[in-house]
C-alpha cells in the first residue's frame, strides 16, 4: 500500500507515461498565483477567467504538461 503524499491520488501523464502523485498547478506553483493576483487586481474579469481556467489542472513533475493527465487507482 503506497502512501499519498499530496491528497489527490495517483495520476498517469498521457504525453510522457508518468504514473505517481501530480502537484496542482494553480495552488502548488508560485508563478500561476501571482498571474491570478495581479490579474485579479487590475483586471478583475481575466483575473476570474484565468483562475478558472486554472483551476484544478495538475502539472506532470517529469515533462510539465499540464492538463494532460488521468486519474488512476
């Protein structure tokens, strides 16, 4: 029994075939958070687009693709 570090469960990469825990990109990286807080300051409806666009998504630790991913048991 493998122990999940992140909450989330295992997800597999469909670019690379990644298989293991995945990071959410928008709550988990620095970049994505300050592109919605300064979206969210100055433009408040891209700010809100961006946020949910984002929202969600998990980045894959081997390539970077994001989005790109499914869930596994």
């Amino acid at each position: 029994m493998s122990i999940n570090w992140y909450g989330k469960g295992n997800r597999r990469c469909l670019i690379c075939g990644y298989k293991g825990p995945m990071k959410t990109w928008l709550s988990n990286y620095s970049l994505p958070q300050l592109i919605a807080l300064i979206g969210l300051l100055c433009y408040f409806i891209p700010g809100v687009i961006f946020i949910l666009w984002g929202w969600g998504k998990y980045k894959c630790p081997d390539c970077g693709a994001l989005g790109k991913n499914k869930k596994y048991d």
